[in-house]
C-alpha cells in the first residue's frame, strides 16, 4: 500500500487516507473539489460503513464543495458499485464518457 501511495503521489499528486478496512486514493483541487479515484473496502468490512467514513475523513480533510468519481463499467460488479454510491451515498451521475466505459458522478457536499 505504501509503495502504490507514493507512487499516485508522485505520478498523479493523488493523496491517500486508509485504515486497516480500506483506503481511499483523490486527488484535491483549487477549484474545491475532490475526484476520488479509487475507494477500495476489504471484503470482509463491505456493507459496515467503512466506505462512508473514508468519505467521511476526505470530507472533513479537504473540505470539499463538490467531490467527483467514476465507475469502471468494465470492473467486476459494476452494478454493485453504482447502486451503492448513488443510493447509499447520494452521488448523482454527471456523465457518461465518450468511450462508454465510465460513468462519472457528482456530489454536492
């Protein structure tokens, strides 16, 4: 995990907050706004709210007016992903890419 941080860090300016259930990668703007690029739960901690303090710490964190992130059409369960985010956390979707393959969503904090 740490060698995958420094390297977002480096390569892209991503942060990371993690706990031992899980981690959360963004990237932080100027404009207020964070883009998640990857929230990842241990299995045996999905449906616990772990995803939901991670958002919880990124948000007290940045501070965000608006936090974006996508959805990899082409994951494993990308069902799951969407109806979790947008239902249980309030996301709304923004667009689709012109590739087809992500949906990207928004939240107004």
């Amino acid at each position: 995990m740490e060698l995958m941080s420094l390297y977002w860090k480096e390569k892209y300016g991503a942060k990371v907050i993690s706990t031992d259930e899980g981690y959360i990668l963004y990237n932080a703007y100027e404009d207020n706004s964070v883009y998640i690029r990857e929230l990842f739960v241990k299995r045996e901690a999905r449906n616990k709210g772990v995803g939901k303090e991670l958002e919880d710490k990124l948000i007290e964190k940045e501070n965000p007016t608006f936090i974006f992130c996508d959805i990899d059409l082409e994951s494993n369960n990308p069902e799951i992903a969407l109806v979790q985010i947008i239902k249980k956390a309030g996301y709304k979707i923004d667009h689709v890419t012109p590739s087809g393959k992500r949906i990207v969503l928004y939240k107004q904090v």
